[in-house]
C-alpha cells in the first residue's frame, strides 16, 4: 500500500514561502478549520480572522502556513518557521515537471519560459545543465526566496 506525504520546510517567513510555491507549483493555500470560504475569498486573510478570534497572538501568526493541489494529487507542503539560517546545500530537493514529455530545444525553451516566471515571483537562477541523453535531458537549478534549491526538471 503506498502512502501520501507531506513535504516540510523550515522557513523564516512560512506566509511569504508558502505563497512563491502556492504559485510555483499551481497550489492553493486552505482555509482554516471549519470554514466554507466562498469563491474568490482570500484564505490567508481568513486565516488572519480566524487565529485572531482564537486568541493567537500577532507575533505568533506567521509560524506556520501551508498549501495543497488542489486537485489532490501533488503531497501538501507545509511550512514551519525556524531561527536558525540555512547553513547548507539541501538533502532533499524539488523537481518541478516543467517541460513534460518534451526534448531537446523544444525542453529546454520551455524550461526557460517557466524559469522566467519564478524568478518574477522570487526565485534565483543558479545554472542551466545542457540536455546529455541518454542520462540528462537537461534541467535548470534554482533556489526559492529562502534559498532552497530546486530544479525546474
């Protein structure tokens, strides 16, 4: 029987992190519990309402956020936040599926269309790796706002 997952990441800012990979990857952020948002409705201000009528104080909204596919079959993300600075290369990354079932220049300019976005939404550009077959089809290395490799595959 196989399993879900979930992806975790330590984050300073879990909102802003949540919200580049809520973009990235086509996700959508839930509401809080028991709560019926209607369409177009802003979850993360529902979230602010909510953690407010509770009793979470301000300092302590932003320690944790979370998105989802919202066709169910991508794992959930979730963010917690950490003092702590990220010191080292990731032992685990992402692959983003940008250019499926495409090769060669065809792949490779549509890695670059979908690099393009991400570095307008706030990710850094590391390096471009040429298509090698039959090993490599060729992939770009990126890092998120917090600097969290990922490959745009």
């Amino acid at each position: 029987m196989s399993r879900h997952i979930q992806v975790t990441f330590d984050a300073h800012d879990p909102r802003a992190l949540s919200s580049f990979w809520r973009d990235a990857l086509g996700y959508v952020h839930p509401g809080p519990p028991g709560a019926d948002l209607p369409e177009g409705a802003d979850p993360l201000a529902a979230w602010d309402d909510f953690l407010a009528r509770i009793g979470v104080p301000v300092e302590q909204r932003n320690t944790r956020s979370a998105v989802e596919d919202p066709d169910g079959h991508g794992p959930r993300l979730f963010f917690q936040q950490v003092p702590e600075d990220k010191t080292a290369k990731n032992r685990l990354h992402l692959d983003v599926r940008a250019a499926p079932g495409l090769q060669g220049d065809e792949r490779m300019a549509a890695l670059e269309v979908e690099c393009d976005r991400l570095v307008a939404l706030g990710a850094t550009r590391v390096r471009r790796d040429e298509p090698a077959p039959p090993m490599s089809a060729g992939f770009i290395v990126m890092t998120d706002p917090e600097g969290n490799e990922f490959c745009l595959d």
